[in-house]
C-alpha cells in the first residue's frame, strides 16, 4: 500500500505497556504493595476510584495477549518489571516466583520470535522503600541498582534490550512536587532531590546492568516540545524555562554530564549547594548509553506566568514562571492533548541539533493516543482518529530520520487499553479494546492498521 511511511531494513516496530497499568494480580505469588497500590487506593486521588488490583489481568493472560503482539508482527515488546514483585520490600529477600513470571513472559515472547524490551522502573515503588523517605533519599537509588542487578542476572541472558526509567519527570515532580502521582507529595521544591535521585539511581543502574553484560541499555524520558504562545521576549524566555525544567534537567546530566545551564536563573540558589549532589554523580549519571528513549505525544505551548506558591498547577518543577496555554486550531485527543505530528519531527531534530555526536542512537519507546473508542454494532472499533494519529507522527519521524537523526525503532503507546494512572480506566490509549468486565480483547483499527504497515515494511 502507497501510503504507508517506509523505514530501512532492522527497524525495530514495536508494542509497549507497564507493570502497574496491566499486570493486576498485586496480592498473588509474593508481590508486596508498591506506591501506586497506596496511591490508588486513597479515595479521590484516581478517577472513579479506580486501581491496578485487576487491571488488564495480564498476570494470567500473557501469553493471550503475546498470541496478539506475535500476529500483530512486531520485533519487539517493551514491558516493565514490577520491582515489588522481585524485592517486595524493597530490599531484602528476592521473591522467586516474581522472577518465575517474568522469565515466563520472555519466554513465550522468543519462543513466538519477539524481542523483550524490560523497562526497570515504571513507577511502581516498593511501598516500603517510600515509607524510608522514597526517591527523596540517595538509598532508594542504592536499593534500585540492586534489584536491577537481580533482575538482570536472571533475565539478561534473554532480554537484550534494557531501560533503566521510565519518564523520571514524572517520578520526581509529578509524583513529589504536585502529588498528581504516587506517593502523592505536595513538596513543590522538594522534588528537585527526587530528581537527582533518580538520575543517580540511573546511572548506577546502568553500572550494574553493564556488570552482567546485557546487550543494550538505555533511559526512556519523556521530552516536551515547548513552544511559545506569543513572540514576545517573556513568552520566549518562558519556553527556555519550560525545556530546562522538563528537558534539560534530564538530558543535560545524562548526556553531556552537566547540570543545566540556565538553573542557576530559574531556580535561584535552591539549587546551588545542595547536599544531595556529591562529587563524582555526573560521571555516574552520564556513563555512555546504547540508546535514548523518547516517549512524545504532543506540543506544549506557554506562556509567562507569575510564580504562585499557593496554586499546586504551578509548581510543576521547582519555580517554573510559565503556564500551559491551549494550541489553537488543531484536533485534541481524549487527553485533551493537542495532534500536531510536525512537532515531533522537530523535537527529534532540536535533540540533535543541541547534543550533536553525543546523541545516542534513539529509540521512541511510546507515542500514541487516547481516544473515546466506540464498540461498533459489528463488535469492532473503528477508531479512525488513532489511526491518523500513528500515521501521521510515523511520517514526521521518517522525515527526523531523513533529516539524519538515528532513530531505530519505535513502540506504539498501548498494545491494550489499561490503567491510565491519575485517570483510571476512563481513557483508553490501546490499539487492543479491553472490556474490563469480560477481559475480552478485541483488537481495534489502528491494531490491523499498524499490522498492515509493519508487514508493508517487509515486502
Ligand atoms: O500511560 C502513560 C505511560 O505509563 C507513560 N507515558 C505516557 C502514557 C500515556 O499517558
């Protein structure tokens, strides 16, 4: 077919999920409670009360759910490990029936010739590592490199491709600065020592993945693309604030081994001189990586904002002086979040353009969209906008692509519609409908579309 986008030989097309938002099964084989069982369970903090006890039921349905990933065609799944089923305390005994499930599911996944893609951290902290201080503490980086060194002694003989985190901005700032995430803090600043927390954890994750000589590591980061909403010099300078709060704080450790240059202006002297940073943590966090991970869904416009110490919505970082304005004239998904797929081509370019030869390889470990799917009266979903959707930011990552970025593969955000965190089950990113009451699955449009576009590839 013409209008599928063409990508080069090896490839990799992908499917990706996580632990918490399918697994379910969170009482069963040994798991412990994780910080998203808390979270969920706190009345008011997730839409219709909802919570992952059950989920997608995929503890016991994997190897339904991989019979759909190997007739959808993919090369590769990306799936995470629930670090409470491994250490369900956190530290202390391993679990071995956690590690029996996974070594499962990497099994059924090669024997049905599919590459497993582990993320180590998705988000669901050991409840008990949270009770000693959470990521706000350097132990819990420590506890971290441990269970990456368990999990990776056992599976990284099968698993070649390895994620260290899964979008830490929202460990750290959603989860400690606006508690919108598990464990739910309001500390605002606070979250600035789970950052650095977390990209120490990073990096002594990936020292100890290296020890075990797995094939490929990696960070997933879920990068914005900020524009301006007017050209003004407040509005411009409110971008430079919004890429270093959400971008550079991340990317400028990690791949250039600095902090970023501009804290200093938007984060006063908070910064300077904290305790949590020690020497030697930039080489540790900014060890060289097989690839980048980059998760993109949409723009972000904004614009200059005063800073408000009493509205949480604004203090998403740390002191963060800008706000989210809508874009104008462009479709909006379930989300609410703005469909502009050019803005992709022109993230992936800005990453190469500011790191250059230091960019590693990429990888787009999730891009999709929430969409307000209908069963149609023939059992189907027709979920035409989704469609779309992959079309057209497939399209824009060829044209980064054409434009020399090295990007080898690419995950769709979800195989199956599952537990959307802060918004429950209300939203559904699965290019596979889950009738939560039935668990029956019924693979919708955009999942015979992408089949169709992943076997166009290999003709
Ligand atoms: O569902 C999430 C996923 O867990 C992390 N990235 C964004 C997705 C959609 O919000």
């Amino acid at each position: 077919m013409t209008d599928f986008p063409s990508f080069p030989p090896g490839f990799v097309f992908g499917a990706a999920t996580a632990s918490y938002q399918i697994e379910g099964a969170v009482q069963e084989d040994g798991r412990g409670p994780s910080i998203w069982d808390t979270y969920s369970h706190t009345p008011g903090l997730v839409a219709n009360g909802d919570t992952g006890d059950v989920a997608c039921d995929h503890y016991h349905r994997y190897p339904q759910d991989v019979a759909l990933l190997r007739e959808l065609g993919v090369d590769s799944y990306r799936f995470s490990i629930a670090w409470p089923r491994i250490v369900p305390e956190g530290t202390g005994p391993v679990n071995p029936k956690g590690l029996d499930f996974y070594s499962r599911l990497v099994d059924e996944l090669l024997a049905a010739g599919i590459e497993p893609a582990a993320t180590l951290y998705h988000w669901d902290l050991p409840q008990a590592l949270e009770d000693g201080g959470g990521w706000r503490v350097r132990e819990t980086a420590e506890r971290f490199a441990e269970y990456a060194a368990v999990v990776a002694g056992h599976l990284g003989d099968r698993v070649p491709r390895w994620i260290t985190l899964n979008e830490p901005w929202c460990s750290a700032f959603l989860g400690y600065s606006v508690g919108r995430h598990a464990p739910g803090a309001r500390e605002g600043r606070g979250a600035l020592a789970a950052a650095h927390h977390l990209l120490v954890g990073h990096g002594l994750a990936v020292r100890a993945l290296r020890a075990t000589g797995v094939r490929e590591v990696g960070v997933t980061l879920n990068l914005d693309h900020n524009l301006p909403a007017t050209d003004s010099p407040t509005d411009r300078a409110a971008v430079t604030r919004a890429d270093t709060q959400h971008n550079l704080v991340w990317t400028e450790p990690i791949l250039a081994g600095r902090y970023p240059a501009t804290e200093e202006e938007t984060w006063g002297e908070l910064i300077t001189g904290q305790d949590f940073r020690r020497d030697g943590d930039l080489e540790l966090i900014s060890q060289p990586l097989d690839f980048l991970g980059v998760n993109y869904y949409r723009p972000t416009v904004v614009a200059d904002a005063p800073y408000r110490e009493s509205d949480p919505a604004q203090r998403v970082a740390t002191d963060n002086r800008y706000a989210e304005v809508p874009m104008p004239g462009v479709r909006r998904t379930a989300m609410g979040w703005a469909v502009a797929p050019h803005t992709f081509t022109a993230l992936l370019m800005g990453l190469k353009e500011r790191y250059g030869d230091a960019l590693p390889p990429l990888h787009i470990t999730e891009n999709g969209s929430a969409e307000d799917d209908e069963v149609s009266p023939d059992g189907a979903v027709h979920d035409s906008d989704r469609v779309a959707y992959l079309r057209d930011h497939l399209t824009a990552l060829r044209t980064a692509m054409d434009a020399g970025v090295d990007v080898r593969g690419y995950y769709v955000w979800s195989l199956l519609d599952n537990f959307e965190w802060a918004f429950g089950y209300g939203k559904r990113f699965g290019i596979v409908r889950v009738d939560y009451a039935t668990q029956r699955r019924t693979p919708k449009d955009s999942y015979h579309w992408y089949r169709s576009m992943i076997a166009a590839q290999r003709r």
